[in-house]
C-alpha cells in the first residue's frame, strides 16, 4: 500500500460490522475482508481491530464461538446478531447523511454564498 489512510474516529465499528455481515470471521479475516472490498486502499491495525471486536461483541452487536481456521488453528469467528444488523443500518444511514452534508460544503463556491 503505498498511502497510508486514516480512518475517521468511529468508522472503524461501521467497517467491522459490515465485513462480519457478510458472513462469519475470525479477527485477522476481518482485517482482510475490510482490505479486500476497500481495493486494498484501507489497511487495518490488529492493535486497534481486536479491541473494537470486543467492544461490539461486549454491546451485543457481535456475538463468537471457536472454531477452527483454515490453518487448522483454534479461532474465534464473529457473527452479527440482529442488533448488530440495526446498528450496522444506522451508521451507515448517519454516515452517508454526513457525506453528503460534508460534499455540498466542499462543493460550495464562493459565488453561491
């Protein structure tokens, strides 16, 4: 990745929960699915991933059990429970509400004021 991106604060909850709605993972799968459908232009720290799991496991917006991954190793896969799904519904409503207020504001010349 040549650039690095810095994720806006709270964004990274949203990421997660969209990646586990598109089915179960396990932590670094979660790190890889947000690379892959970002175009590999979002990389995500396991130093900040791991907490952020908790959290939202902790809200009741994510629930796990063990299994095991593809390397046959014990891992703990996440799934999104139904409030998870609302949440992941609201943020993603409050975000591209915010986009689109953000846009018209950088989009605004000088003439139109």
């Amino acid at each position: 990745m040549a650039e690095s991106t810095n994720l806006l604060q709270g964004t990274l909850d949203m990421l997660i929960l969209k990646a586990v709605s598109l089915g179960p993972l396990h932590g670094y799968g979660v790190l890889l699915r947000i690379q892959q459908i970002s175009g590999d232009r979002l990389e995500i720290q396991q130093g900040s991933l791991y907490p952020a799991l908790y959290r939202l496991e902790h809200q009741g917006f994510l629930t796990s059990e063990w299994g095991d991954s593809e390397n046959k190793r014990k891992a703990k896969y996440y799934r999104l429970t139904a409030a998870g799904r609302k949440q992941l519904q609201e943020e993603t409503r409050h975000w591209n509400r915010m986009a689109d207020i953000i846009a018209g504001i950088l989009n605004t010349a000088r003439e139109e004021l």
